[in-house]
C-alpha cells in the first residue's frame, strides 16, 4: 500500500514538471505569435 503511494506520488510530480514544461512552451509560442502579428502589422 505504502509503495503504491510512493510511485503515485512521484508520477503525479513527474506530471505536474512536464505540465510546467508544456505551459512554458506555450507561453513561449504565444508571445512569438503576438510578435509575428506586430511585425505584420507594420
């Protein structure tokens, strides 16, 4: 019992790092977008 929560517990930190990861990236790929607009708009 005690083992099944240690391995739950790391794969939802494992999760919760890769969702980190995947929202970086995406800011990252919206503040590119609002920049290529601005230079469209030029």
């Amino acid at each position: 019992m005690v083992a099944s929560s240690v391995v739950l517990a790391a794969e939802l930190h494992a999760a919760a790092n890769e969702q980190q990861q995947q929202t970086e990236s995406l800011r990252r790929l919206f503040v590119y977008q609002i920049l290529a607009g601005v230079q469209q708009q030029q």
